[in-house]
C-alpha cells in the first residue's frame, strides 16, 4: 500500500493535480496511487497541500468544461483548414509554369557545355535557354534548359532549338550533337522522387448552431430560481378555517342539534 509521505512531496502532488487536470475523477485517482478510495478521502481531508492540488487541477478542467458549454449553448465559428501535399521544387513559377530546375541539376548542365554558350561556345554570363520553348509548352526543366549566352539566347526566343540553330551562321553539327547527347543523358537519370509539402488549399469559417440543451442546463445553473423545473412555495404563518358555530351557546347548538333530528 502506498505511503502517504510520498504522494505530499511536489513531485507527488504535481503527479496528482496533473490527473485531475485531466479529468480524472477521485476513485480514479485513488486507484493510481493504489490506495482505497475512503482511504484517499481521508488523505484529502487530512492534508491540505493535498487538497489544495487537487483543487487546482479540478479547476483547469472544470473552467475548460464551463468554456465549451457556453461555447456550445450560444453557438461559435471555426475555420476548416484543408491542405494537400504538393510538389516543392525549390524553384519559382515562372510563365505560368512550375519549375524543377534545381541548382544542382544547373550545375551539372554548365560543367556539360564546358560553362559556355551550348550553341555557339561563347563564355560570356550564361542564362537558361529553353530548348522547347515555354509558348510551346516547354518546361523549365532539367531535359530542357542549356546554358545560353544573352545573344543566343534574345535571338532564339520562342523558336524551337534546332530549326533556330540550323539557320545561324555559326551553327555547328557537332555542337548540335551534343545538345541531342546531353538531352539522352539527362533522360537517363532515374526520375528524382519530388519532394513534397502540405499546404493550406482552402479555408472555410463555418458555424456551428446554439445548442438548446446546453443553453438551459447552463441557465439552470447559473439562474436556478427562474430556470429550474420546479419552482417551490413556501407558506408561512398559521392557517385558520372559518366556523359558523363559534358565537353559538350550548344551548342554541343543543337546539339545532335536535331540529335537525
């Protein structure tokens, strides 16, 4: 059998008001620390840090109680939060299109072409040139962006890579080939699992309507002598019953008496 020693100690008493706090009714708590329940009552009568715990964590719980009553009794709103796991390339929207072009995967493009213009091997500052064009339906992905000089890359503009290319005057055959090559070579990759996130689709305020029954148990509560189901009458002073006969002799009752027979 448990000591009470033990349970009056703050680690104890912070046990115990932590199980009240939680909803846990005396016989419960008594079980806990393994003792009979008369016996707890005892403890409780007879150590007020014991009480006085247990006081504190039925009050947490009890006021919790009162919120959610008057919450249900005159009604409240609550906002419906979805979120749906989405793709997170680390990169940003650009012409109306998601992008998973990662810095690294641009890196490996660079190192490829030698960080020179892909098209005519200028090194000049490189910028990302769509092979299929974005008007087209062309991503910014790793299968479809080169390292391009600004020139190339301002002429070419929305035009497809090789019918563009084969028509400048320094388009190259083996240059070209090796566009094709690099394109087979990133197709070759396994494809890269998309890292995902849960994001906040749509929000909702919705309403949740009184609820009658917790509105009058919480009046009869609060206002019991005008909500509860009965109402008593107290009568007070002393209750006398009206007698014809009481200015009446004996003789005059014996009289009436015999008239009646």
């Amino acid at each position: 059998m448990a000591k009470y020693t033990e349970w009056l100690t703050d680690e104890g008493l912070i046990k115990i008001e932590g199980w009240a706090r939680d909803g846990l009714i005396d016989k419960q708590i008594a079980q806990n620390i393994g003792v009979a329940y008369s016996t707890f009552r005892e403890w409780v009568k007879k150590f007020p840090a014991l009480s006085a715990s247990l006081k504190r964590g039925k009050e947490v719980v009890d006021r919790q109680v009162e919120n959610a009553l008057f919450k249900s009794a005159i009604g409240y709103e609550y906002t419906e939060i979805t979120k749906e796991r989405m793709a997170d390339n680390g990169q940003k929207k650009r012409h109306n299109g998601e992008s998973s072009l990662t810095e690294e995967e641009w890196e490996t493009a660079l190192a490829y072409f030698n960080y020179s213009c892909a098209y005519c091997g200028n090194s000049d500052e490189m910028t990302k040139d769509h092979l299929d064009p974005l008007k087209n339906g062309g991503e910014l992905t790793f299968s479809n962006v080169v390292p391009a000089c600004r020139s190339c890359n301002s002429s070419k503009k929305d035009h497809q890579w090789l019918s563009w290319y084969q028509n400048q005057d320094f388009y190259d055959r083996y240059k070209a080939n090796k566009i094709t090559d690099y394109i087979s070579f990133v197709l070759s990759f396994p494809k890269k699992e998309e890292n995902t996130e849960l994001v906040v689709t749509k929000e909702i305020t919705k309403l949740v309507a009184p609820n009658p029954t917790a509105a009058i148990f919480w009046l009869k509560n609060r206002k019991p002598d005008e909500w509860r189901d009965r109402k008593e009458t107290q009568i007070s002073g002393e209750m006398s019953v009206s007698n014809p006969f009481t200015n009446l002799s004996e003789e005059e009752l014996r009289r009436l008496a015999k008239d009646d027979g």
